[in-house]
C-alpha cells in the first residue's frame, strides 16, 4: 500500500544549500557523547561530514536559581497540561477548553490502550520516560518491550491522514519510513496503515513503525494547536517531509530541520541515538521523543515565518565546523534565538514537562551540553554572560543551543508569570505573542532588538495584557 519515492542525492543537497545548511538538534558541545554535528556539506552532494571536537574550556561558576519556582513535575497522560494545569479540577476544565480550541475531543487515554476499542492509536506520552514517569534501568531501547508504557490512547485525526489508505500524509507533513540510502539514490515510502489501525505495540521494533505513527499525531497536533491556540502555523500546507528514522550513522544521535527557499517546502531527519548508550547496536529512534521533532518543527515554523532568513549578521564560525554556528557576543544572534525558539514550541505543548530528550539520554533533565542540561524548569536564573564565555563547560563561546536557552527561557518564565498572575488567560496571550514574533525576526536580530520587537507585539496583543511580564522578563536578563 505504500508509494515510494526516490530522491538524487542532488535534490537533497539542493534543499540543504538553500537554507543555512541544516538546522541541527546539537552541536558539538556534549561530553556524553552524543555530540556530532550531523549536517550535510553544502558544497558535496549529500556527503555528511562529523568533525572532530575541540577541546573542552573550564566550567564558569553557576549562580543559585532565583526564578519563578518550577512546576509540578507530574504531568498528567491527557492534553490537559497544554494549559498548565495544576489540580485534578483544573486539569479537568484545562483539558475541556483545550478540546475545545483544538477540536480533538474524540482524544482518551486507557490503563491499557490496546484493550480500549475507543482509541486507533497508542502513543507514549511524549516520550517513554515521560510515559513511564520514571527512568529505565539502562536506556530503553528498541530491542526491548516497551508496549505497556503505550498509555497514551488516541483517535488520529482522520482529516490528518489518507482515509482511503492509511497513509500518514496531508499538506502539511508527510510521513516517510523503510528509507534506504546510497551512494546514489535516497529511498522512502509513505508510512501506511492499511486497515487504519494504527496501534503498534513497541516490542522488538525493527520496522520502526511506531516511530512514524508518533511523530505523526505529534505534529499534526502541535500544527493544530498553535493555529487554534494562537492564530498561527506558519507551514501549514507547505509538504514537509518527515523521514521518521534514517538508518545512517552521521543521523545517528540528533535531528535535523532543513527548508528550501526554491520549493518552499522543507525536511525534518530524524536519525536514532546510540552512541555510548546501545554499543550491541541497539538504538532508541529520536522520533520516539515528541519534544525533539517539535523543536524541528519549530525552525520550520520560523522558516516559513520569517522568509526563510538567510542573512545572519551576528553570527560567526566556531568550532571546527567552520559554519556560523555561534553568536559574536552574549547578547545572542538569529540562530541562538532560533534554538531558544523551537525549544519553547516543545514546552508550549507540554509546559510541566520541560525537559529535552530525557528518554534519549535517560536522564530527567534531558540532554547534557557542556555542564548544562536542557531542562527549562531549571534554567530560569542563567545569564547570557554566564553562558556565553566558555558557556558552562562547551566547546567554543556563544555555541547557538546553548546560548538559545536564554530566548527560550525568557518566553518560558514570562509564560510562567502569566500563569501565575492572570491564569490560562495570560498564558495564551504569550503564546500569541510568541507566535507573532516569529514573523517579525530578522536576520538582524539580537536577543534586545528580539525582546524590543516582541515587547511592542504585546503592547498591542489583546490590550497589552502580558506587556509588563514580558518586558520585565527581557530585563531580568538584561534587555
Ligand atoms: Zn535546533
């Protein structure tokens, strides 16, 4: 039932030269290991190219926390904590205004999904370790069974696939699995469910089909959620093709965004992680993990957004990679507040889940880069100078994930606030504002022109309401 496509490597690397090469989840800034930089070379068609890591500088002294107080750490297996709810009750009618603004009430959850007639498809929530709500005892993976952590029942949206053929496309994305690569030719076909019966138990999972049924439901929601929530999904019907795991070790150990000005479309890779975690060779495919391919979606939501920017006039080469891939000075570049960006369209979906990649790594803090963790319930308190000067423990000054934590942080925290002190009310108008502001980037920006810009966009979103937390945000960490 599945169509296949196939691709010149010539076509791949001419979507990877149309934009600033790829957006990558990392950069070469770990010291657990998953630290390449897996992008493609712009001047060979389709070569990926790993370099080497320089050397580690000395860690800066950190500075004790004094942001607003983390949240709960328990969320709930339903779309509830979208809103940020913190009671049973609240959850409750969160959970019923948020179906309502995304027209998914047809979503439930089970004790066992598999059981419940009610639902076409069983996810984790987020992620395995978050589905689970605890560690596993060495890194799960995909060798393992993982099936009663599948909590997370849902009934795809049947306007999100191909009803005739249960593949899992429309305008917007289109899932691709089974992909093979060459020397020469790239091979991929539609993920198809013939039967629409989308529940595949994770258990000894060689096809990697769960993989594309998650990032499936995954982005299609998080697309309708912020066109409802906030007013925008900027590549809405722009065919994004989602290649749901690539089996090639320079994927291996990240996830890519790359747009392409020429067709005005894109491409989100996702590869498996295993370096210094499956050394038998077994691995954990990134898509497992909702917060990663939001985060890609992220830089395609900005792409489309903003023009597909191109010049970046603060950024510099670092690194070994030659490539701008870090900021001239602390007060950050485009591509810093890039990362900070597509981080916030993964906490906007699950805001008392903050951590990124923590079933990847095993860890509840999520990936480790440099001394920094990227989990923003803990990083309200950083400083742009604290982490732009051999930021924590990285590779190179102004590295562009971590020095991004600082946007991601300042609209997180403000989101926070607004929770706080207006309630769901508050917390949508920032999100409103967010979404705004991606289209109001430049590749010009700098976090104060960024914080300038989205503060003049809260004065005249929905009466100023969330003006002063913003503006109060930006100058706690000094713009
Ligand atoms: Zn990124």
């Amino acid at each position: 039932m599945s169509s296949v496509h196939r691709y010149k490597l010539g076509q791949i690397s001419k979507v990877t030269l149309a934009f600033f090469s790829m957006t990558i989840l990392f950069q070469n800034c770990s010291n657990q290991g998953f630290d390449s930089v897996n992008t493609i070379n712009p001047t060979i068609a389709g070569t990926v190219v790993t370099p080497t890591n320089p050397t580690t500088p000395p860690v800066p002294p950190v500075t004790p926390p004094t942001s607003n107080p983390p949240p709960t750490q328990n969320p709930p297996a339903t779309d509830g904590n979208l809103l940020g709810c913190t009671t049973a009750a609240d959850c409750k009618k969160k959970e019923q205004d948020a179906q309502l603004i995304l027209g998914q009430t047809n979503q439930t959850t089970a004790t066992n999904c598999f059981a419940d007639k009610s639902s076409n498809a069983c996810l984790f929530f987020k992620n395995p370790v978050a589905s689970k709500g605890s560690l596993f005892p060495t890194v799960a993976n995909n060798s393992m069974d993982l099936s009663s952590y599948q909590n997370f029942a849902v009934n795809l949206d049947p306007a999100s696939y191909e009803v005739a053929t249960g593949c899992l496309k429309n305008s917007t994305y289109r899932i691709r699995t089974d992909i093979t690569w060459t020397a020469t030719t790239v091979t991929v076909n539609d993920a198809c469910f013939p039967g629409l019966d989308f529940k595949v138990p994770y258990r000894n999972d060689t096809t990697f089909r769960l993989a594309a049924v998650m990032a499936h439901h995954y982005l299609n929601f998080q697309k309708t959620f912020m066109l409802n929530w906030t007013g925008h999904w900027y590549s809405s019907g722009k065919n994004i093709e989602v290649l749901s795991y690539i089996a090639k070790p320079s994927y291996d150990n990240n996830a890519a965004f790359s747009g392409d000005t020429a067709t005005g479309s894109g491409l989100i890779f996702m590869g498996g992680f295993k370096t210094n975690i499956n050394p038998v060779g077994a691995l954990q495919e990134t898509a497992l993990s909702a917060e990663v391919y939001l985060h890609e979606a992220g830089h395609g939501n900005v792409f489309f957004a903003a023009n597909a920017i191109e010049d970046h006039t603060k950024n510099i080469a670092c690194g070994s990679s030659g490539k701008s891939l870090c900021c001239d000075t602390y007060k950050g570049c485009f591509r810093a507040i890039n990362e900070g960006l597509a981080d916030y369209h993964a906490l906007i979906m699950f805001p008392k889940n903050t951590a990124i990649g923590e079933s990847l790594v095993n860890n509840v803090d999520g990936f480790l880069e440099g001394t920094l963790r990227r989990n923003y319930s803990k990083l309200g308190a950083l400083l742009p100078q604290e982490v732009y000067s051999s930021p924590a423990g990285t590779v190179v000054d102004g590295e562009i994930h971590i020095l991004g934590r600082i946007w991601g942080s300042i609209w997180y925290e403000a989101r926070l606030a607004a929770n706080s002190q207006i309630g769901a009310r508050g917390v949508r108008s920032i999100d409103k504002v967010f979404s705004a502001h991606l289209a109001a980037l430049t590749g010009d920006d700098d976090f104060l022109s960024a914080c300038q810009k989205s503060i003049a966009l809260a004065n005249s979103t929905d009466g100023g309401l969330v003006a002063a937390i913003l503006t109060a945000e930006c100058a706690r960490r000094g713009f």
